[in-house]
C-alpha cells in the first residue's frame, strides 16, 4: 500500500490554488466571454474632444463603435458615441458618407427634437493609437496627452482609484486584480509597453509591480486611452493586441 503525508507547506499551497481557481471562476462567469472592440462613450457632449474624455468601454464581440453627430432643438452640435450591434451598423454603412443626413428624432416624453447630421459606424482597430470612432463622421480630435488611473497598493473597487496621471514615455496604462487573503483587490498605474507586448502574447517574461502590490495575481492587462485602466481587467486582456504596444509614444487618445 503506497503512503503519502500532506505537510503544513503542501496544504497552504493547496488552499492557494483552490482560491486561484475560485477566484478565476467568479471574475470569468460575470464577464461576456467574448469581446469587442474598445470604443469611445459618450452622450450629449459639445465637443468629439468632450466626448473622448467621458468613457472608453469594451463593447460585446457582436458590436462595432459608431459616432452620431446632431443638431439640437436649440441649433447646438452634439455628440453621442458608444456600441452598436454589427448588424444595424452594416445597414447604415451601407448608405453613403455622412449617412443617414437630415433624420428628425423626436422623443415624446421630452419634447425633444433632433436632427441626426451624421451617423456612422466603425469595426473596432485602433486609429492613431484611439477608438476609431474618434475618427468618424469627418471628425479630426488633436493629440492630447493620455492619463491613466495610477493609485499605489491594492484596492477594494475599480472605483476606489481616483488618481489620474500622465505615464511615462513607453508605457501605457494598465490595471490587475489580486486575491489577497480570499478576497479580490484591484492594482492601477503605468506598465512598460515591452510588458504589455509578453501580456498580448500570454507569453509574460516580467511583471509589473506597482509599490504595495501584494497579494495572488489573477488578471493583468495593458491599454492605450484616457483612463482606459478603469475598466474591468479581464474585458481588457481579452482585447489586447500585441501590435498596439510595439511603438514607444504615450501621446494616443480615444479621441
């Protein structure tokens, strides 16, 4: 008969396992598991530079970004953006540039009225290092230096980082999730690019560690765009590209 004995050392190790897949499974069964492209949010916003500053969201992998250029009932220029399902979009791009031109919108329970001057749809890749709806219904937005949630230590909620700073020239922002004890807790800060190239590649050679990080890492994940490390990190890893991190420019936007 074989005999085996479980010392203190291999219990611990097993513990930390268990709560390594625990973990894992809680975060991956409360996000979609298939992703989209990053698009730039907005809604009312005066400026396509207002708009690029609202939010960046990762959108569902059956969603393309589209920008709505409007008029207002009281003759103002407005903008909204965000995502879109892939098949309305196909049916607007079908139409010509700048399309659908001159469509009243009329909310009744506001008496609002609006005219839609553009409305145009996007397939997700990167323009100029930001959101390519940044880019669209003839929209041109300025190079704008890029801020990143940078907060030290680990924390209780992807909001609890208020911080915002400008990273240093190669590296972009970037965010993780650590078990600490059994409990999850969130890092945000600034990673070399050459570490977001080993995480796009899951062929990670160096970690990022940012001062008080402790704790069993389950998530880590890089992003180019204002404040883009806000977002939930395993919608992040999931739309990693090794190429957006080959140059050494931190002057991107989701613009």
């Amino acid at each position: 008969m074989n005999h085996f004995h479980i010392t203190r050392i291999d219990v611990r190790m097993l513990k930390n396992i268990i709560i390594h897949l625990q973990a894992v499974l809680l975060f991956t069964t409360n996000v979609v598991t298939g992703y989209g492209p990053l698009c730039m949010k907005c809604q009312d916003a005066t400026t396509i530079e207002e708009c690029r500053q609202q939010y960046t969201v990762p959108c569902g992998d059956r969603d393309d970004c589209f920008l709505r250029k409007y008029t207002t009932d009281n003759a103002e220029i407005r903008f909204e953006a965000g995502c879109l399902a892939k098949s309305t979009c196909s049916i607007l791009n079908s139409f010509h540039s700048d399309n659908p031109v001159g469509k009243r919108n009329v909310d009744l329970l506001r008496t609002k009225k609006e005219v839609t001057n553009c409305f145009q749809c996007c397939n997700g890749s990167l323009v100029h290092g930001g959101p390519c709806n940044s880019h669209l219904c003839g929209q041109a937005p300025g190079p704008e230096l890029v801020t990143c949630k940078m907060c030290p230590g680990v924390h209780d909620h992807i909001e609890s980082c208020s911080h915002e700073d400008v990273c240093p020239p190669g590296e972009a922002c970037y965010t993780g999730i650590r078990i600490v004890g059994s409990v999850p807790k969130y890092v945000f800060g600034c990673a070399k690019k050459r570490i977001c190239r080993s995480l796009a590649s899951d062929n990670v050679r160096e970690t990022r560690e940012i001062h008080g990080d402790i704790g069993l890492s389950i998530c880590d994940a890089c992003c180019i765009g204002i404040n883009c490390n806000e977002a939930e990190c395993f919608a992040l890893k999931n739309v990693m590209k090794y190429s957006d991190y080959v140059d050494n420019t931190t002057s991107t936007t989701f613009g």
